[in-house]
C-alpha cells in the first residue's frame, strides 16, 4: 500500500504546497473585531483562489496570525478553524491543517473539514518562545484513530520555529526517531522562525538520515531565488511569506510572486 503521502500525492511529484495565512482568531491579541469572521474569510478567500491560479499542488490552511501563539487552545480555536477551511477550500486539490501550536485542534478541524493531512510539532521537548514546549506524539496518533482518520497524513515539524531542543540530538538523529519511533508520515525541516529557511546542509542531513520512503520538505524559508537548490535535495516545500506583498509574512498573497514561485520551482523539477 502506498504511504499517506504519496496516496495524496503521488510519487513522482515534488508536492508544491502553499500556505492560506488565517487572520488572527477571535479572542486573540491581533483578532480584527470590525471585519469579524466574515472579513476573515474574504481575506482567506482571496488568496486562496489566487494560489489555486498560480499552480500550486495544496493548500495548508494555518492560524499564522495568532500571535503570540498558544500550546493549549480552546475549542473555539477548532470550531473557527473549521468553518474558514469548509468555507474557504478549493475544489479538487488536497489540503492541510495546521494550528500554532496545538495539534489537538489542528487535528480536529482535519477531522470536520476532510482534510488530507495536518502539519505539528509532534516529537521532543523544546524551549520556546511559549515558555517549555512539551509535546505527546502517542496521544495525537491515537487520536487519530479513536476519529477514523486513518487516512489522515501527519507532517512532523522536527525543528520547530521559534525554539530550541532540549537535549543533545541533532536534526538527523531526530528525523530517523520521529519515522521509526514517532511514525511520522513526513519530515519537515524549518529555520528559525517563519520566512527563514534551515541551511541546506541540514536539509541534505536529515534526508540522508530518513528511510528513503518517507518525504523530507522543506518547512520554511522557501524563495523563488533558492528553491532549486532546495528541490534537489528535498521532497516537496510548504511556502508561505515569499508568497506575499513584499515578501512579508502577515501581508496578503502577491499574485505575481505566487507564479513567479511556482515557475521558478516547477523549472527545477523539469530538469
């Protein structure tokens, strides 16, 4: 049987996956009270149906806004989520979850909105910017099968943004741990923080150490001017702030990066 991956995707593709920022939800800090949920979705909307247009092979929906952000969300957090993908999804293309930083209410509204896979910090402890990060893998997949969501691919974001591991394994001891002991579906590989990429030795590291069946993309950092050198290593990328006017993470999608982007990475696939 095909990997949950390659069943979404297929498996001669390099999947191009990118990101619907959500405005910041109702009850945060940065929430707009004037556009209520209903701007919220025109906002989505739009990009979306732009990112649809330039080529792109997914869409991962995402609380990018909810600064600072949360381990442990309410189920309002869920219920919003939910209604702005159901709302917002395209037609006919697989799409993500994914909740800074919580994977029970990522995994939640996957669960109510069909989605096809969710992206978390599943594996390890970190110091972060939201004070000790503590994650629990085994309740997350177990969860998804106390939901029936067998089919449902689980990214794992082994070197989360905003924070640092607690202990002494570097990045390609951890991925190889997160595929045999964490049954991950995917590696992701991050930089700092959103917009800024890993270094493409790490890149190169941590696909060398994964069995070759599982996918390793790149999580952030992807740029029009260095996703060919990504894509040689890598399995597919998830983009997001290179997308968007200026180049900035909390502005709208820019139509014309978003093409620029797909052909730059559609051109190092060709060769």
């Amino acid at each position: 049987m095909p990997s949950r991956f390659h069943a979404i995707f297929g498996s001669d593709t390099k999947p191009l996956i990118a990101m619907a920022h959500v405005p910041a939800l109702p009850g945060t800090p940065l929430y707009d009270d004037r556009a209520g949920i209903a701007g919220m979705i025109r906002h989505v909307r739009r990009d979306v149906e732009i990112l649809v247009d330039a080529g792109f092979d997914a869409i991962l929906f995402c609380n990018e806004n909810d600064r600072p952000y949360e381990l442990n969300a309410g189920p309002e957090s869920a219920a919003v989520m939910t209604r702005i993908v159901t709302e917002c999804r395209p037609s006919g293309l697989p799409i993500g979850v994914d909740f800074l930083w919580d994977p029970r209410i990522a995994l939640a509204a996957a669960v109510a909105c069909e989605a096809d896979f969710i992206r978390e910090v599943t594996t390890g402890v970190w110091e972060s910017d939201m004070g000790l990060w503590t994650t629990n893998c085994a309740h997350t997949l177990r969860e998804r099968r106390r939901l029936h969501a067998d089919n449902l691919a689980i990214f794992m974001n082994i070197t989360p943004e905003f924070a640092s591991p607690i202990g002494t394994r570097q990045a390609p001891a951890t991925a190889r741990s997160a595929v045999v002991s964490s049954l991950a579906d995917t590696i992701l590989v991050s930089g700092p923080m959103a917009g800024a990429g890993p270094d493409l030795s790490t890149v190169r590291a941590v696909r060398d150490a994964t069995p070759a069946d599982v996918p390793v993309l790149l999580n952030t950092g992807a740029r029009r001017d260095t996703i060919g050198q990504f894509l040689s290593i890598a399995d597919g990328c998830i983009v997001g702030s290179d997308l968007k006017i200026d180049g900035h993470t909390w502005n709208a999608v820019d139509p014309a990066r978003a093409a620029d982007f797909v052909k730059a990475a559609r051109a190092q696939s060709a060769v």
